[in-house]
C-alpha cells in the first residue's frame, strides 16, 4: 500500500508517518529526512538546501525527484511506501504520477493534515526543544508554512479530485487523527 500524507511544516506527517511504517511494514520516504541527509553529508546539493531552508524557500523540484525517483524503483519498497512531505508542488504531483505509471504502481491513499498557524508555532516550539532541528525556528517555519500553502493549493486541487483524498483536521491529538486514518486504510 502507497500513501501520501501532506500538510504545512509541524503538521504531523513525521508521527502519523513513521507509526504507518510500523504498523503497515511500510517504508517512509520523507524529503525532510533525506533533505537532511544531505546536508549532513554536507554535499554541494546539503549546502544547496541549507541555503534554501534558512531563507524560507522550497528545495528545486529537480533535485528533490531525483532523490525520490531512486527509492521509488527500489524493488524492496515497492508497494509499500509511505510519502511524508512529497510530493509539495504540482510539478512534483505530476512528476509523481510518471513514476508510478514507470513502476507500474499507484496511490492507495492521500491524507492531507490541514492546520493552522497558531498549532504549527505550538509543535515546532515544542519540537525544537525536543528534537533540536536546525530548521525549528519560529520565522522560518513562519516562512515556510506561507510558502508551503501557497505552493500547495495547486496540490490540493489535483488530489483533491480523487476518490483516495482525506482531508483531516490536523489539530486533533496524534491518537485521534491516527484513528482516523486507520479507519480509511482498515487496519
């Protein structure tokens, strides 16, 4: 099973996604963690990103789809992922949607986690004391959350359109909204 959960940064795609991984056998394909990764390894594209990400803006479409198409056609991960974050953009959408039809695969489920800004400044407040995460801090998720809902509606119209789209309220706590996406997927 494919499924998509999106929604503005601190939105709890992280959480919701990772129990999905465990409950499911799943694998999750969050562009945050292979973002990250990157700039770990501080490789020109970590520095590229790094430089995007403290100025509010949005890693290039280009490198964030290479990244994905290679775990995408890993044979081991077929059928089974979970996409924390991606796709962000429409051309990330219909990017996408050739790869499935290149791996001859499809989206089960899409689950989008709408909130509000007032919760995202809550979470990322506590997330950045709990986590420390370079890019918790409350002007750049300010920024990043505008940007991220701007870039999106256009998503949201794209999938919104599908018999598979969930739109969640995502201010729930974590044990009412994971209930409710158990109760689409069955489990």
């Amino acid at each position: 099973m494919n499924i998509i959960l999106f929604g503005p940064p601190g939105a709890g795609k992280g959480t919701q996604s990772k129990y999905l991984v465990s409950k499911l056998k799943n694998f999750q394909v969050s562009t945050g963690d292979i973002l990250r990764e990157e700039i770990k390894n501080n490789s020109e594209i970590g520095q590229q990103i790094t430089n995007n990400m403290n100025e509010g803006k949005f890693v290039s479409d280009e490198i964030v789809n290479s990244l994905i198409e290679k775990l995408m056609l890993d044979p081991q991960k077929r059928d089974k992922l979970i996409f924390d974050g991606y796709p962000r953009s429409l051309s990330q959408a219909q990017y996408l949607d050739l790869l499935l039809d290149k791996s001859n695969q499809k989206i089960d489920h899409i689950f989008f986690l709408n909130v509000n800004k007032d919760t995202i400044i809550e979470r990322v407040e506590k997330r950045k004391t709990l986590e420390n995460r370079s890019d918790d801090n409350t002007d750049t998720i300010l920024k990043r959350y505008d940007t991220y809902m701007e870039t999106t509606r256009p998503v949201l119209d794209f999938y919104s359109k599908n018999p598979n789209f969930h739109e969640i309220n995502g201010t729930k706590e974590i044990d009412q909204i994971t209930k409710e996406i158990e109760a689409f997927i069955n489990v």
